[in-house]
C-alpha cells in the first residue's frame, strides 16, 4: 500500500492536485487526502482550494457541488458509477410538480441532490447546518427535498417551522430501525447512541445524540463516556474506532454500508489523477443557477470560515439563466 500512496502523493504535487474524501470511503483513502469530512466541510474546501486539480472521493453530487463552486478547476471522480440512491429519486419535473402543489413557500434542497434540483431551489443545506439554514429563512413553512427524514427532523427541532417534505430517503440509514437501537441500549446500557437524522424518526427520537458524521465524532471525541453504539454509516465507525483506541465503538449493524460510498480505492484514485480521467463537468447555465443556491448556504453556514462568496471567485458567465 505504501507504494500506491507516494505514487499518489507525487502525482499531486506534479499536477498541483488535492484529495477530497467524505467520511464513508474506506478508511484507507485518508492516508492519501488533504481533506477529510462531511458534506459541508468539503463543501467549503471545495470553495477555498487554490489547486488546478480536484479529485473528489464520494459520490456523483459531491463532485458537481465541487466544479459548481471552483468552474476554473478539473473536478475528477475515481469512479463515475459512484452515485446517490437518494439524490436520484427527485428530478426537475418532480421537483417541479412539488413546488406547483405548494406555491410561495421558500425550497430547501439537502445537499444530496443534483446541480439540476439545486438550480431550482432557494437554498441547500447538509445535516450539519440544517436546522440553521431553515431556521435562517424565517419562514412559518418551507419545503424539504429529497429526505424526508431529515426534513422532519429539522422540524422536531424548529417548533415554530412546519416543514413540508418530499418522500425521498437514504435506504442505508432507514435499515436501522427502532427495534435495533433497544435491543443495543439493553446489550450495553452505559454506551450514548449516536445516529443521524437521516435515520427514522422512531430510531432518532430514542438515540442520545442526532447529528452529522462530523457532529457525531465531534461528541464521540468531547464525551467523557467510554462506550458508543454508531447509528450510521460505517465509514465513521471506522475513523472513530482508529482515532480513538481508548474507547469502544459498536455498529448498530452490520449492514450499515453504503455501496455507493464504497467504490473508490487507491488504484482508482491514482489512475484518475495519472491520466486525468472521469472528469466532471456542469453546463455553464446550470451551474450558476446552482451556485446561488449553494453560495447562500455557505455564506449563511459560516462566515467566520473565510470562505469566498460568488463575487470573490471565478463567477461563470450568465448564459441563459432565468
């Protein structure tokens, strides 16, 4: 494996390259990537990179959010099959029948959808910032796509917001159910269950902790508890069990593995850099429409971070926009 990993790291260095990796891959694509993280995180990396190259380990939308938000950089993805059930169950015209149903209500699109969908929406968000993006649209009522899961829950959280929600789902986080978090609690009773809220709401209204990848590592390394049951992908069980050895960490299941997130390896991530192959492009129309939606995200997300606004980047040309 060390042989792959310089050979890796050399092609970056010649081609002013950078790695961006979510949280699900395999562990072993951090040992290559600059930037490890949750949607938003790399989102904001995406943003702030000053390299030619982007090679994006995660899925489809991921990769399009990086070239929307950087046109001048070469976005690569390792493996062009590695898509997003969830992204892909909401298109234009659905996205379009929905918003017709229900007229004057401000669209928030999750993360996890297409630069199409983003082009019509009013904002996106990621599990992170959720409930802050809605809340920030001081709205009585706004409309949530594709996971309703995570709509309702944003909801639980924002008495004063009725969030309507399109029917979409992650089938990897709805496999855990109810039953699966009681039969842990009573296994280990002293371990805090940590779940995402894409997960049902039966399952995260009895978990002790609800939050994004990065929410969830970020408790399981603050808490002074020793023992943890992860409710989510486990790409994250994997990082907090390598990173932090003096505590103990258990699957929810077994079966908790999005394939999707799973496709990318080290073989494939060199052959994408050494050839510059599977390079991903969004029509220049497109992408701006799309790119209001994201910027607003961000700028409302974390000015602190220094992140470029639209005006302080290379902002594509208006061809067609509506």
């Amino acid at each position: 494996m060390d042989g792959i990993i310089e050979k890796i790291n050399e092609l970056k260095r010649e081609k002013n390259a950078v790695i961006l990796a979510h949280c699900y891959q395999n562990a072993e694509i951090d040992k290559v990537a600059d930037y490890v993280g949750d949607s938003l995180y790399l989102s904001q990396m995406a943003a702030k990179t000053n390299a030619e190259i982007i090679v994006f380990a995660g899925v489809y939308f991921m990769a399009q959010t990086a070239k929307i938000l950087s046109p001048d950089k070469k976005v690569l993805l390792p493996r062009l099959e590695s898509g997003c059930l969830m992204a892909d169950m909401i298109n234009l015209d659905q996205l379009r029948d929905f918003k017709s149903k229900n007229p004057g209500i401000p669209t928030v699109c999750y993360i996890n959808s297409t630069a199409e969908v983003k082009s019509e929406c009013d904002i996106c968000c990621t599990s992170s910032n959720a409930i802050k993006i809605v809340d920030s649209l001081k709205a009585p009522k706004v409309l949530f796509l594709p996971d309703t899961y995570l709509g309702k829950w944003i909801e639980s959280q924002l008495n004063s917001v009725e969030v309507i929600t399109y029917p979409g789902y992650c089938p990897t986080h709805l496999r855990i159910k109810a039953q699966d978090v009681i039969s842990m609690r009573k296994k280990y009773p002293d371990a805090k269950i940590l779940t995402h809220p894409e997960c049902h709401k039966s399952v995260t209204e009895i978990s002790d902790y609800v939050g994004s990848t990065t929410g969830i590592m970020k408790y399981a390394h603050e808490s002074s508890a020793k023992q943890f049951i992860i409710a989510t992908e486990k790409g994250v069980y994997d990082r907090l069990k390598r990173d932090l050895p003096e505590k103990e960490f258990i699957m929810i299941k077994d079966n908790i593995i999005c394939q999707n997130m799973k496709w990318h390896t080290l073989d494939d991530i060199y052959n994408a850099l050494l050839n510059e192959q599977h390079e991903i492009d969004v029509e220049k129309s497109l992408a701006k429409k799309a790119l209001g939606c994201i910027d607003r995200m961000l700028e409302c997300s974390n000015k602190s971070n220094n992140i470029p606004s639209a005006a302080e980047r290379q902002v594509l040309p208006d061809e067609g926009s509506k």
